[in-house]
C-alpha cells in the first residue's frame, strides 16, 4: 500500500520514529495499527526521511498488509466491477484520518492506494522536490506564515542568489554540503535550483534532485544565502563546492523553512530495476 500524505513538521521531531519523542512515523504506524486491528506492528518506509521541523505536502510512504486487513480498511464497494481505484483510494486516506485527528491532527493522508510488490517508496523514487520559504532583511514579515517560513537579517540579492543557484546545478559531489553515510558517497543530480517571489512577499527555492544527503537542502539554501547577503562571492561558492570539505563559511538554514513538496516515480513495469539501480552504491566522481 502507497500512502500519500502531508504534515506540518512543527511540532514533530522529525519523521523517524524514536523513543520518548512524537515523530511522523510514530503516530501514523501508531493510527494505522489501530485501524487495521494489527496484531504485530505496523512498518512504514518513507520516500523522503524529514528531519525536526521540516514540513510535507509530498511525502509518500509504503507498508505491507494482508488480506485481511485490506478488507478492514476497504469501502463496502471495493469489490463490486467498476470500482474506482482513486476514490477507493481516498476513502480509505478518510478512514486514517480519523484515527489520526485524535493525536495528530497535523498529519493528512490524501490517499493510500494499492500498488505492485515492486514499488519501494524509497528506493523506486525518480527524483525529489523541496520548496525552502524565507525573508532577509527588510522584507515584509507575515505572521500567518511565519511557522514555514525562515527570516535571514541581512538583505538578500535575489539576482546574485539564483545566479550561485545556477552555479551548482548538475551530477556533483555535495560533500561540502552534507555529511554522506558511511561506505556511500555524496554525488548527487542537481537538476532544479530556482528562485521566486512567492505572492505574500517571501523568497521560495525550488530544488530538485535524484536524492538528497543529510541537510543538504538547507546547506545549499544556506550557501547561496551567504552570496545572496554579500558574506562569500559566488567564485568561492564554487571552490567551497569543488573543495568537498565540510566548511564554516555558510550555515546550514533553519528546519522551519523547508517542505518536502513532491517525489516522482517511473511507470508500473520499472518499479523493479529502479530500485535496483538506486541501491546500488554511486561512484566517486575524478
């Protein structure tokens, strides 16, 4: 089962379930179990892992159900001919809902659909999109969006930022902007970097990647902050870049800003081999 949902990441520690601590993870396994009279416990595996505070209008996961239990969580027509999979599909993302509105109100699910033995909703994943709101200094402050969106003091040139942005575009190793996993590497496919003027007078990044290290995102928002406010040049940014060190010239942004916003998978028939292709280990670039 694929499950399509969003939350906001305020008030969560993150996605992954840990002890003593609300998560993402934890509640929706938690509602789930209750929904599905789960006698063993209820395992997710996400497409996009969050961290503290960072927010989700495209995060899609996946668990495994029996028979059973899909019958529990279907609508009395889910078996009649012409059953429509999409509507299906979200009556059963109601049935969560209201499971979840009890302790964890900031958790939507849109819809939780029946999908191949193939499809990982890490692992099968194309490419990810994230969205980072902020204002620099100067620029009008809004409190109705205030909880998604990060404040920088110094005044930002928009130009100079996309045009830093452009500069890191492509398959690069990140490891000046991330810290890798052990025994992987940091190369990445950058294929989106854009800056907006959102209508309520914020600046937002697109940023789309195959897949994104640990704070990526927000260190590479952070960098181009730093040229956006004058505190490094965008010949630097390259360097620091090209360096691949860890480096104290810019900071990693503040989680609140960020927002997982969409992940893309290929058509039914290569859920397999793009499974496959992910998991297998990257090569250092020259």
């Amino acid at each position: 089962m694929r499950l399509d949902l969003a939350y906001d990441g305020t008030d969560f520690s993150g996605w992954a379930t840990q002890p003593g601590l609300r998560t993402v993870q934890g509640e929706l396994e938690a509602a789930l179990a209750v929904l599905l009279r789960a006698t063993e416990p209820v395992r997710l595996t996400v497409g996009g892992r969050t961290d503290a505070g960072v927010h989700a209008r495209g995060q899609v996961a996946h668990l495994d159900v029996t028979a059973g239990q899909l019958a529990k969580w279907s609508s009395r027509r889910a078996g009649n001919a012409g059953s429509d999979a999409t509507a299906e599909a979200r009556i059963r993302a109601r049935k969560v809902n209201g499971v979840l509105k009890r302790s964890a109100p900031d958790i939507v699910v849109h819809a939780a659909s029946e999908v191949p033995a193939e499809f990982d909703a890490r692992f099968s994943a194309l490419r990810r999109r994230y969205e980072y709101r902020l204002r620099g200094g100067g620029m009008r402050r809004d409190p109705l969006t205030a909880r998604f969106t990060a404040e920088v003091p110094s005044a930002l040139d928009l130009g100079a930022m996309q045009r830093a942005s452009d500069e890191l575009l492509g398959l690069n190793d990140f490891t000046s902007f991330c810290k890798a996993r052990e025994g992987a590497t940091a190369v990445r496919d950058l294929r989106c970097f854009e800056w907006r003027e959102t209508e309520d007078g914020a600046y937002a990044a697109r940023i789309e990647a195959d897949a994104f290290c640990h704070s990526m995102v927000r260190a590479l928002v952070g960098a181009v902050v730093a040229v956006g406010s004058g505190r490094i040049g965008e010949a630097e940014l390259s360097a620091l870049r090209d360096a691949r060190e860890r480096t104290s010239r810019f900071t990693v942004m503040p989680a609140h800003g960020l927002s997982l916003e969409e992940i893309a998978y290929p058509p039914e028939d290569q859920l397999a081999a793009r499974a496959e292709r992910t998991r297998a280990r990257r090569d250092p670039l020259a």
